[in-house]
C-alpha cells in the first residue's frame, strides 16, 4: 500500500468515525409526550433490572416454585415471539413468491422481527436463576442436547442471526459501504430461506413445549397440536402488528415515504386483510376441531369457560369477520380495528396458555407484581427507542440511496 493511498484509507475512517458521532445526537424534539412518559418507567425499570441480578428474583417478583415462569416469560417470549412472526411470512412472500406489493415494509418488518428477538432474548436473561448459564445452549455444557430448550434456543440464536444478515444491506447503505452492500445483498437468499425454516420450528416449538404440561393447563387451552396452532397463530398475529405498528410509522415517519409507498399502502393493508381472514378461519377451525374431539363442553358453564369463549368469539371470530368485510369493502380503518382486537386476543392466548390458565387449580394464583409489569414496559420502551433510532437514520422506511 502506497503513503497516499494509506493516507485515504485514514482520512475514510475518520470521516466514517465523525459520521457516527454525529449520527448519536437525537433527532426531532425531545419533549415529546411518549419521551416524557417512557424515560420515566425506563429509568425505574432499570433499577428494578439492578435489584433483580443483585439480590435475586424473589426481591422483585412474585415467582417461586409453584410458579417459575412469570410474566417476564408469559410476555416477553411466548407472546413476543407471536407477534414477531409477520417478518418470516413477509420475507418469504417477497422473496420467494415474488410479490412485489410487499416490498416497501419488507424492511420495517424486518427489523421489528430482529428487534423483537433481541430484546425478548433480553427478557429471559432476567427469569434465570442463573443467567451466565445460558451460554450452556451453545457450547452444550451439561445442557440436555434432546431438550425442547435447547432447540429452541439455538432456533432463536440462529434465526436473530438471519434477521441481521437480512437487513444488513440497510447498515451497509446508511454507512455508504459499497464493497460490504455488494456482498451482504449477495447472501440475503440464503438469510431468507435458513430464516423461514428457523421460524417455523422455533414458532413449533414453543407451543410444543407446552405439550409437556398436559396436567397443568386447563383442558380448554391444552391440546396435542399446540405447536401447529402457534405456527398458525403466529401469521395473523405477526400481520396484525404490521398493520398496527405501519399505521403509526406511516404518521410518525410520513417525511421519509415517497410517493409509491403512500399509493400502494392501502393496498398492502387490505392484501394482509386477506391473509389475515384465511389464517384467522384455519385456527379458528383447528380449535372448533379440538373442542369437539376432546369433548370440553363440560367447561363452558364455568368461569374459565366463559373466559375461552370471550377470547374464541371475541377476540378470534370477531376479528375474522371484520377483516372479510374490511377487504370485500376497502375498508382501510376496518383493517386496523381488526387488527387491533386479533392482537389482543394473541396476547389472551399466549397469557391463558402460559400464565393464567395454567396451574388454574393452584390458590393462591400467581399474580406478577408491579416491578415485572414496570420491567415488561421498561423493554417495550427501549425497544420502540431503538427502533425510532435506526428508522431516523438508516433507509428502512425511506428509499435506498445510491452508493457512491
């Protein structure tokens, strides 16, 4: 290497450092009212975090051992990872079906997927005894290779992984790294098809892990083909977020969309409105197959049954009609109440499943106490921070430049 060209490489790598100084000064107006709200609970639950790893779980939650599985878990994972799941559906419409409608929030919905694994993988940290343990998932230290766990865990390490290597080209345009941009591009295929089936499996086998707890979840939410429901619920819950979270984006970040993406957004909503309403039909009739077989209609005239039939009419039914006349009608705001109630009724799911409907029989009832509500809300926080972070700085919304 020659002294000027020697010199170049300095002065780039400069540059590149002034760059990301100047790319860590907030942007926008920093009293907003989410800032003032959100800095607040940030603050508490970090404290909180500091309490739990210096004096154990028992200082901030309701935990033991009846209940080890708390709401950090409940929440945070089984739930979480539901509503992350409309990134390996969408990048497998984009990529491998070719639908180009899709394209302008492959990006947005990827990141929300990688965001949501990390910070959810955060999340478990805090509800292991031993949290430095969790290195045994990956170097197989005393850790049951045939375990539920352990796939799982490598499902989530791998497919977070794929996530990152899927928007890395993004990195590589926000740093107007050519070279890098070249090649990264080149290897999203194989992201994209090693992504999809880590997905599914991981999607599986959380709800297989479950299959384990035959004794200890209610009847009206325990069936042999969880892992099969978790799949499926997982695409309408992941579509679901799309809708509620581009509706925000599409307010909040308007500046950064061009005029193709205003244009083709209400036809992108109505498109996940399909998907949603066959999905939403599927699992609806899984689990009237279900009921039927195992002949649960002894647990309806209690208060656990009128709490299923809340969450199967109210929450499944319901949003499944609307999201049919939302698309026969063009109904864009139809789409979004839709969408609304089907993450809520995720999320009762998820929480029945893991929280509320297991050990149903035990008084008294796991209840999490206020720090791990404060805590939940501290990581939904810093995630949406972060994210507003990237969306601002790098093409993720807004159309890729051209690379010099």
């Amino acid at each position: 290497m020659t002294t000027t060209d020697a010199t170049t490489t300095i002065n780039k790598s400069q540059s590149r450092f002034r760059f990301l100084i100047s790319e860590l000064k907030p942007k926008g107006n920093i009293f907003t009212p989410f800032n003032l709200i959100s800095v607040p609970v940030i603050l508490v639950g970090l404290y909180i975090i500091f309490v739990r790893f210096s004096e154990g779980l028992g200082s901030v939650t309701n935990l033991s051992q009846e209940f080890p599985w708390g709401l950090w878990i409940a929440f945070d994972v089984v739930t979480g990872v539901a509503f992350a799941g409309g990134a390996y559906v969408l990048v497998f419409m984009v990529h491998i079906l070719n639908l180009k409608l899709y394209k302008p929030i492959m990006r947005v919905t990827v990141l929300n997927g990688f965001l949501a694994y990390f910070f959810y993988s955060c999340a478990l940290l805090l509800d292991l005894g031993r949290p430095l343990h969790i290195v045994n998932v990956i170097i197989g230290n005393n850790y049951g290779v045939s375990s539920v766990l352990f796939l799982v865990g490598w499902h989530f390490l791998l497919y977070m992984l794929a996530l990152l290597l899927e928007f890395s080209p993004a990195i590589a345009e926000w740093l107007n790294a050519k070279k890098a941009h070249r090649i990264l591009t080149g290897l999203t295929l194989g992201a994209v098809v090693f992504g999809i089936t880590l997905s599914i499996l991981h999607q599986s086998g959380i709800g297989a892990l479950f299959l384990m707890a035959k004794e200890k979840i209610h009847p009206l939410w325990y069936n042999p083909y969880l892992p099969l429901m978790f799949v499926v619920s997982s695409i309408f819950a992941g579509f679901s977020l799309i809708v509620f979270e581009g509706s925000i984006s599409h307010k909040v970040f308007s500046n950064q969309l061009d005029k193709k993406f205003h244009e083709s957004y209400h036809k992108i909503l109505i498109g996940l409105a399909k998907i949603c309403t066959v999905t939403l039909f599927a699992y609806l009739f899984m689990s009237v197959i279900v009921f039927v077989h195992e002949k649960n209609w002894t647990y309806l005239n209690t208060g656990y049954g009128y709490w299923y039939l809340l969450e199967m009419l109210g929450f499944v039914l319901t949003p499944m009609i609307l999201f049919f006349i939302s698309f026969k009608k063009q109904n864009v705001t139809l789409v979004k109440i839709a969408s609304l109630m089907t993450l809520v009724g995720i999320l009762l799911n998820r929480l029945n499943v893991s929280l509320i409907a297991f050990k149903w029989y035990e008084t008294p009832h796991y209840v999490p106490s206020w720090q791990e509500v404060v805590v939940t809300l501290t990581i939904i926080f810093i995630e949406i921070w972060v994210f507003r972070w990237i969306v601002r700085r790098m093409p993720v919304l807004r159309k890729s430049p051209d690379l010099i």
